[in-house]
C-alpha cells in the first residue's frame, strides 16, 4: 500500500487517528461483505498472528494426548511454535519452542516423552515447567537462571481435556471467550461419551491447502456449499448430508446459528429423519455404545444423543468441531495453511465403535477423504480469485467478497444468538465480526 | 528363488497397474483388484493394525469402489480436470512367492500436476507393497499399502490413485 491509499483510507475510517499507517479493518469487513485483499494481502497475515493468535484465546491439543507426566506434542499457534507438555505436577504447560539462550528450536518431532527439555546447540537444560535448570560452566553467567526461562503462554485453560491457551496473557479469561455456547458446544460432544470424556490420541493428519487460513472457518461453517461442492460424495455414497445439508431451504431446516465471539454452528438436529443418521448405522450396530451410554445419562438422554448427534461447530478461531472429528486450523502463510485433523474415541466406548469413527473420519477429512478434498480444492480455487486484490481497490468498490445471504430473515434471541436457514450466511458474517473485533483492537486498548 | 518368468510376469503386471492409475483407467485399475482388496496409506510408517489406526486413507474393497465411482461421477472437483501425472517404479523386490500369493515392495515416484487448482509440481515419493494372488491364472492384486516419505509431514490433496 503506498502512503497516499493510507491516508486517503484513514480520512474515511472511524478509527483512523489511532491506526497510523496501518490497515484500516473497519473499511474492510462490513456487515454484508468483506474485502478480498483480506485473504491474502501480507501485511494483514501479519497482524493477524499477533492480533489472533498472540493477544487472543486458541486452540492447542487435548489432555488426552499427553497423559503421563512427560508427555509432550508440538504445536503451532499463529507463528509461534509451542509444546505443550504435561508437567511434573501433572498440570499442563504451554511453552514456546525456543531455547532462551539463542532461539534453537528444542523439540522438532511431533510429540515424544521428556523428563527435561535439553537444547543441542550448548546444552541448555528445561524443566517441563520452563525454568532454566542447568548450564554448562555455570562461571560465566552473573544473570539468575529465573530470568533464562523458557517464553511460554501467558494462560492456559484447560475444558474438559480442552487446552486453550493465550499466548500474551492479556486476553480476559477463558469464560469470556468461550461463552456459554462455547462451553455446551464442547458438552454436547463429551456428553455423548460414555465415561463423559474424550480421547483424541490417535495422532493428527494434516492436510496442506494452498489457501488462506480463513477460508477454513468459512468453508467448515457454511450450509450453502455442501450440495454442490460434495455433489460427487452425494452421487456416489448415502451420507447424512443428503437430509441436512442438501436440496436447499425448501426441503430441509437445519440452522445456521452465530452465537457471538466467533463461535457458530450449523445445527442439522432439525433435519434429522431418523436416529443415528450422522453415523450412517442403525442401533443394532452400536448395541454396546448405547448401552455403554445410556448406564451414564438414562435412556432418554442416551435416545436424543443418538438422534441428534455431536455438533458441527467452529470455535474461533481454529477449533473445528467436525461431528467425530476434531480438526485445527493452522495459518502458515498468506495463501497457505494446514487442516489438521484427528478422530473423536469415546473413552468408555467399545473397540469396535471407536473404530467406526476412524473410519468414518478417513471417509470425510483429510487428503485422501471423500469430503474435505474438494472444501480444499475449493479453498485453493477461492485463493486464485482474490489473489490480485489489492487493500486500495476498497475505496474503488472492487475485490468485494459478499456474504449478505439470508440478512433480512436471520432471527435475534434474547441472548443476542443469530440463526436462519443453514444456506445462509449467518455463521460466515459471525466469523467476521469476532475477527474485525480482534483485529481493530488496538484501538480500544 | 523366483522364476525369470514369474519375474517378469509380476513387473509387467505392476507397470500395467501403475499405468491404468496415471491414466485414470478406473474401470481397468478395479479389474486388477480381489475381492479382498486391502488399500492402506498410513499416516506414518507400515507397521501395526491398520483397524487401530487414523491413516490417510484405508480402503476396504466396498470402499475403494466408493472411492471409483465418486471419480467417475463427473463431480469430483478435485480432479477436475484429472491431474495429469506419470509414476516411476523401481528397486522391485519379490519378498515371496508361495501357493499362489506374492509379496513385493517397490519404490516408486509420483510427479503429479495439480491441474484443478495452483498448477504446482507434486511430487510422491514413497515405497509400495503389494500382494498379489493368483485369480484363474492371472495375477490379481488383494492388498496395496504404501508408505509415503513424508508420511509425517501431511499432504497435499491425494485423490487419484496412488
């Protein structure tokens, strides 16, 4: 952007006294539409990880992963790589991935079991909580090993095995973000297992797109697609979207529900002709899970989970809850950004139910899926669309991106939650509001 | 100690495999399967119960047919147009052949143009194990496992035949 766009958008913007030579979000994100230049304009990434990723809530692993005191994966928040490590104290630590001393990465495997963090350049040695433990020739130092520490996330807030974690520690608490929705999203999901817990140990799969990160959140949450995007999943195999999903408003009422902070879902419970439809078996087939079930929470509630099944939702901003599949958003770059997918197993359920859902997660997500192939085609296809876009063209109404549908029929409740049909873009303008109030952020602060 | 004739027998059959999967001869590729067809591409090493397993893609015989038909549906948007792509197999080594069944690994690479979306290069390198059977005197193949090099890494969209 030359210096002339910059002053010629910051004498339009609300915001423009405090945003000096930035990128006016206001001007880009309106409530009918955004600007393409979002998807891929460098700058924008870059604030982004910071806005996003450093100052807000996301997403990181679950506990089941790292059960035993040692236990570590890798992960990436925004640009930052992290590990998240189960501590000597069996609580759960989010650490950058970064020697204190000069930068080398300490853990470059996926996951593994330490008792320390030893970095190979010149010995340094971690604990699992962070702290510096030993140097070699310690003489030369007159600093304190407390200020040698490892960085590591500000907080880390952990939801029934879900750990969430706020790089900057300055982001309010995790209630805030998560909301009520957030949390009964999350209930909705572990409720249905037997022993009420989750297991997500089977090791992710990442699926590298050549799009944008946001792209996903859109693509995760939008009703509108399904019919014609996965046309060929629907013409070759019966799958529950046939009811849901397809055939537009006329002949289905699934919801596209926005219930604030970014949080959305589309709500196929309507829809549903029949229980068990989101597994595609009939009950005899999982005698033994509804039996395993309904020991915990009665019949009743046992015969309304196998009908309604575990939500499809997106909690901002990289937390898909994919129904049995769990996946993360992972930006990398402008126009490229990892799905990262594992398989939900219900601890308590039997072999040969958890091995339904792997199948089932192999079916839908992931490289070689029936589904998320073609979201992934269709992101990298978005991506060659907007990719010329520059952030002046705003002002000069080119680059627009709409996402209007369903405006004038979307319903308010008294909690402020949005719904209308699932075709509407309810849920797409719900991520971008939460997005346009993350990143305009400095200028409340 | 395998046969020149058994030998030979079994390249030709998996140069005629490799070919039908490059030129998406879906129907001729399907030919070539038992009923049993095992197709295998874990998310790491070949080792331990497929069943226990989240791997890229693991394909009983009902399917893989799954997986034909949706290609051949004219709607698959991912391989709109089919991604024009040519395999190299070598290093063929025959672990066994007994009573009918023979077991081969195989390194091959896989240059593949993503046609439907950027125009990027991709490239596949990895090993492939087969087990072949011997159907009314013609080679078949029952199990296809392949162990990609970057296994662990994730992947790119992987839907014609590997």
């Amino acid at each position: 952007m030359n210096k002339e766009d910059t002053e010629s958008l910051n004498s339009i913007g609300p915001s423009c006294e405090t945003v000096e030579m930035g990128i006016n979000y206001r001007q880009l994100v309106r409530g009918d539409r955004i600007h393409g230049s979002l998807l891929h304009d460098p700058d924008v990434f870059a604030e982004e990880m910071e806005q996003i990723f450093v100052r807000g809530w996301a997403f990181v692993g679950h506990a089941s992963e790292i059960k035993n005191n040692g236990d570590w994966v890798k992960r990436q928040l925004g640009n930052e790589s992290v590990i998240m490590v189960r501590g000597d104290d069996g609580g759960i630590n989010v650490l950058s991935n970064r020697c204190s001393h000069r930068g080398t990465a300490l853990c470059w495997e996926h996951s593994g079991n330490n008792s320390f963090f030893q970095c190979t350049y010149h010995n340094w040695r971690f604990g699992l909580d962070g702290n510096l433990r030993a140097v070699p020739f310690p003489d030369g130092y007159s600093k304190p090993k407390e200020e040698l520490g490892l960085n590591r996330a500000g907080q880390v807030a952990n939801y029934r095995g879900f750990i969430f974690a706020n790089l900057d520690g300055q982001a309010g608490f995790i209630d805030e973000h998560l909301g009520a929705a957030g949390y009964e999203l999350i209930d909705r999901l572990c409720e249905m297992s037997p022993s009420g817990n989750l297991d997500l140990g089977k090791g992710w799969i990442g699926h590298r797109v050549q799009s944008n990160w946001k792209l996903w959140p859109e693509s995760d949450s939008d009703g509108y697609h399904v019919g014609f995007v996965h046309a060929s999943m629907s013409a070759s195999t019966d799958t529950h979207y046939d009811d849901v999903a397809i055939g537009g408003d006329a002949v289905q009422s699934s919801r596209a529900v926005d219930y604030g902070k970014g949080h959305l879902e589309l709500d196929w419970r309507p829809s549903y002709k029949q229980e068990l439809s989101w597994l595609g078996v009939t009950r005899e087939r999982v005698q033994d899970y509804y039996s395993a079930l309904s020991q915990r929470v009665g019949n009743e509630l046992a015969d309304q989970m196998l009908w309604d099944g575990p939500p499809h939702a997106f909690l901002f901003p990289n937390l898909f809850l994919g129904e049995t599949v769990i996946a993360i958003v992972e930006p990398v770059a402008p126009g490229e950004m990892i799905h990262r997918h594992t398989a939900v197993q219900f601890e308590g359920a039997d072999d040969a139910f958890n091995e339904r859902l792997l199948r089932q997660t192999e079916a839908a997500f992931g490289p070689a899926s029936f589904i998320t192939t073609d979201d992934a085609i269709t992101a990298e296809r978005v991506q060659a669309g907007v990719s010329g876009i520059d952030t002046s063209w705003a002002s000069a109404n080119r680059g627009w991106i709409d996402l209007s549908r369903g405006m004038h029929r979307e319903a308010v409740d008294e909690n402020g939650v949005r719904s209308s049909n699932s075709s509407d873009e309810t849920t797409n303008r719900g991520f971008w509001y939460r997005y346009l109030e993350m990143m305009s952020e400095e200028v409340t602060r | 100690m395998t046969s020149p004739e058994l030998r030979t027998e079994i390249e030709e059959f998996l140069y005629r495999e490799a070919r039908y999967a490059d030129e998406f001869l879906l129907e001729e590729w399907e030919a070539l399967l038992t009923d049993e067809f095992h197709y295998w591409v874990p998310a790491g090493r070949l080792q331990g119960d497929p069943s226990k397993q989240l791997a890229y893609l693991n394909d009983n015989r009902t399917r893989v047919a799954t997986r034909i038909r949706q290609l051949q549906t004219g709607k698959r948007l991912s391989q709109i147009p089919n991604s024009p792509m040519r395999r190299v197999i070598s290093n063929i080594e025959i672990e066994s052949a007994n009573d009918g069944e023979v077991l081969v690994k195989a390194n091959f690479v896989i240059y593949e143009l993503a046609a439907q979306s950027s125009g990027e290069l991709r490239v596949w390198p990895g090993q492939a194990q087969y087990r072949l059977e011997r159907v009314e005197g013609n080679l078949r193949m029952s199990a296809k496992w392949i162990e990609l090099v970057t296994a662990d890494a994730g992947q790119r969209n992987l839907t014609f035949l590997i």
